[in-house]
C-alpha cells in the first residue's frame, strides 16, 4: 500500500513508542516525514532506523520551542503539510499524598499546552483538507486516584480536538484523537515505574482486556495511519479508541 506517496507528514514525539511505530508504517506506505523526538540517544536510533526522515529535538515542554517547529515544518514542506501528529507525551503515576505543583506542571506543559499551541501554530501550514491527529488516554474516564494529573490533560485534549475539529471543518482539515489503552512502549519507564511494578501492572491489564492482551505500539499506528489518510475525510472530531476492548466494558 502507498497511501502516504508524495504526502509530508509530522510527528511529535516520533523516537520512541507509539510515534517511532507510526513513522515507520507511514514510511513504508510512501510518507516524507518530520519527526521530533527529546532524548539524543533517541533521536540518533531514529535517524538510522528512518535515514530518509528529517528528525529534530524539540522539547514540547518550552513554549519557545513551537518557534521552532514551525521554522522545521516550513522548511520541510513549503506547500504544506498533509498531516499532523500531535504524540508526544510524558505520564508519571502517583499517589494523591505525592501530587505536588511541579507534577502538575509537567503534565500541564507536555500533555495538554504543548498540543494546544502546536495545534494553532502549526494550522496555517496545514494543507486544506490535510489531517491533524491528537492523542488521548484510556485512563480517561475511570476513577483511579494515581492518574488523576495525567487523566485530566488528556480529557482536555479530547475537548481540545472537538473545538479545533470545528474550527478548521471551513478549511476541510479533519481533527481527531486517537485514544490507547495500556500499549507496551517506554512511557510507564520514563514515567518512574520500576520493571517489577510494570510487569504486575501489565499482567493485570492483560487479564482485564477482552481480546486478552496489552497494546503494541503497531496497534495504535495503523489505527494513526488510517486517521492521517483519505480513508478518514470524512470522520471528524471523533475519538477512536485502541484498546482491545477494555473501555467498552
Ligand atoms: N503507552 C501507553 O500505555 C499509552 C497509553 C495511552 C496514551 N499514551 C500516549 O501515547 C503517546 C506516546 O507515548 P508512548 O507510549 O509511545 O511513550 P514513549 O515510548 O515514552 O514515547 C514518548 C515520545 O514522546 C517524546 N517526548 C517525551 N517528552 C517529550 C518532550 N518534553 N518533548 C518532546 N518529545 C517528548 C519521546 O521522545 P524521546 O524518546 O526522544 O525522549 C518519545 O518519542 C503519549 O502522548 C502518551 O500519553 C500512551
């Protein structure tokens, strides 16, 4: 399949998880991409697993930072871009007696205000009828205590791609989010989860999914791909969920 041929896409938070397994799907299917990622070890892997794509540090959590990406995605695609990915994330898990300001604010800068702002800057170099894709969290919803900062930036950004579905609607640009359950990547490691916690953690999930297991990162990339395609003109403002059926129960 070459449904990406001759198609710019950008992706945040492209050098690890869910992001680097989206890339690397839409390179096969044709895409011309550019990527940013945060840890140099990443971003070197990623330059030689994707040696056609242009990967850039860009650190979400500055807000000087969007300056930036949109001088890269200028440069990139100068007729614009037929898609956007709006990944990356950052989600630590604490008890309510551990929520302090600085967790908050960590969350709030990568998860919610970086979308946010990237989303409006990065608009006007959007093609008309070009894709703009957010991400969620299949935490949102539920009740539990220890994800409460991380859950709350991700509701926002449900309400964050309905205002800017119908704001960008005129110009045919179709905003959605696509929504994980618990998928295997690097995020409850980077978010201070210790191997043996994630192991019991994982195992847990895995029992609770209808279709019996966690996520993989290439789960929720073709489900990404497909909304970044023409196969979704027409879908809007939706929310798709990627999570072996957990949150349907
Ligand atoms: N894994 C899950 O269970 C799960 C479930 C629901 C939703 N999600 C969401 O899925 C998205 C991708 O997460 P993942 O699971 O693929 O985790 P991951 O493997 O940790 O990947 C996160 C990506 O975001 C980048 N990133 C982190 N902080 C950044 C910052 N300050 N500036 C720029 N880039 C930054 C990382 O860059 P480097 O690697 O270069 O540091 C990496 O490319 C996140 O938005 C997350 O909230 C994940």
């Amino acid at each position: 399949m070459n449904r990406f041929q001759d198609r710019k896409i950008l992706i945040t938070g492209a050098t690890s998880g869910i992001g680097k397994a989206t890339a690397e799907r839409l390179a096969r299917e044709g895409a011309s991409l550019l990527l940013t990622g945060h840890s140099p070890d990443h971003i070197e892997a990623t330059r030689q697993a994707l040696p056609d794509a242009k990967v850039i540090a860009n650190d979400a959590a500055k807000i000087e930072a969007i300056d930036d990406l949109v001088a890269a995605a200028k440069d990139f695609a100068p007729d614009g871009l037929d898609g956007v990915f709006l990944n990356a994330g950052y989600g630590s898990f604490r008890d309510l007696s551990e929520i302090d300001p600085g967790h908050i604010e960590k969350h709030f800068d990568i998860d919610l205000r970086a979308p946010i702002l990237q989303a409006k800057a990065l608009e006007p170099l959007v093609k008309d009828g070009g894709k703009m894709l957010l991400i969620g969290s299949g935490t949102v919803g539920g009740n539990r205590p220890d994800t409460l900062v991380y859950s709350a930036m991700k509701a926002g950004i449900r309400q964050a791609a309905r205002s800017f579905a119908s704001e960008y609607a005129s110009r045919g640009i179709c905003v959605n989010v696509v929504t994980p359950g618990l998928t295997d990547t690097g995020f409850h490691t980077r978010g201070g989860m210790g191997e043996e916690e994630q192991k019991q953690y994982k195992n847990k999930v895995a029992g609770m999914v209808p279709l019996g297991r966690i996520g993989e990162p290439e789960d929720v990339a073709g489900v990404a791909c497909f909304l970044l395609s023409d196969d979704a003109n027409y879908v809007t403002g939706a929310e798709l969920r990627v999570d072996g059926g957990l949150t349907m129960l």
